[in-house]
C-alpha cells in the first residue's frame, strides 16, 4: 500500500469521506508538501544569498564590524533593542560564529568583557590545536561557562 493509499485511508477512517474525496486528500498532501518545500527554499535563499549580500554593502568600520546609521555599532544596537535597554559599561557583544558582519540574534552573545577575553583566549588556543569548535558547542560553553545571553 503506497503512502498516498494509506493516508487517504486513515483519513476515511476519520469519516472525512463524506467532506472530502480521494483527489482533494492527494491535492491537500501535494500543497502541504509545497508549502513545506518552499519554506525551506525561500529561507535558505534569503540566509544564504540574500542577507550575505545586504549585510556586504552596508558600512563598516576598519575592523569589519557593521555600522548603523547613527554610525553605533549595528550588533549592540541589536542587542539594545533585544534587550530593551542600554549595554552597561563592561559588557560586549559576542559573534559566534566569527563572522563580524553576520548580525543575526541568533549569532549574538551579551557577555562581560572579562568572559569575552577568556573566551577568545580559548578558542584561540583550540585553533592552534587545529580544533573546530561547532556552533552548538560554543553556545552551549558560552552559557554553561562563561554565563553569555544567548538569544
């Protein structure tokens, strides 16, 4: 029995073969089947072509971190408005996946300046060890280790 078969099926076995027939059930899987492709497609375009593109041309300063256009940096104003407060003095803004200009709140760590220097004293050290630390894994250490707001 094909997967069509079976799900057309339990749906009779619900008693929705008198609201729908075996051709609106195939047509209503093939469109939440679409819908699920084209999520995945749309928002892989946008993180992957898009976003890089429009974060390229905005402004930087000498270090690459990206510049609002209040000329603040665009991170800690993100993290600002998150937040919905100023920084303090003594805390930083942490990219986790090294990339300065990728601004996205799920690449942003609030840590103190302390945290963020043994932080990077770290992974400097697993560099020169010719360790890759994962995504997951920092973000996991940044919380559990050095007490970083994740968002």
């Amino acid at each position: 029995m094909s997967k069509t078969s079976q799900l057309i099926h339990k749906a009779r076995h619900f008693k929705f073969e008198s609201l729908l027939n075996e051709e609106m059930i195939v047509q209503l899987i093939l469109c939440l089947v679409l819908i699920a492709v084209s999520y995945v497609l749309i928002s892989s375009f946008y993180y992957g072509i898009i976003y890089p593109l429009r974060q390229k041309f905005k402004k930087k300063n000498e270090h690459g971190y990206v510049l609002s256009e209040n000329g603040n940096f665009e991170h800690r104003e993100i993290v600002e408005k998150i937040m919905k407060r100023k920084l303090r003095p003594g805390e930083e803004v942490h990219h986790i996946n090294g990339v300065k200009w990728d601004n996205r709140k799920s690449n942003l760590a609030l840590m103190t300046r302390e945290e963020h220097l043994r932080w990077h004293k770290r992974l400097e050290w697993m560099w020169s060890q010719r360790m890759r630390p994962s995504i997951r894994w920092q973000k996991m250490k940044l919380q559990s280790e050095f007490g970083a707001i994740l968002f």
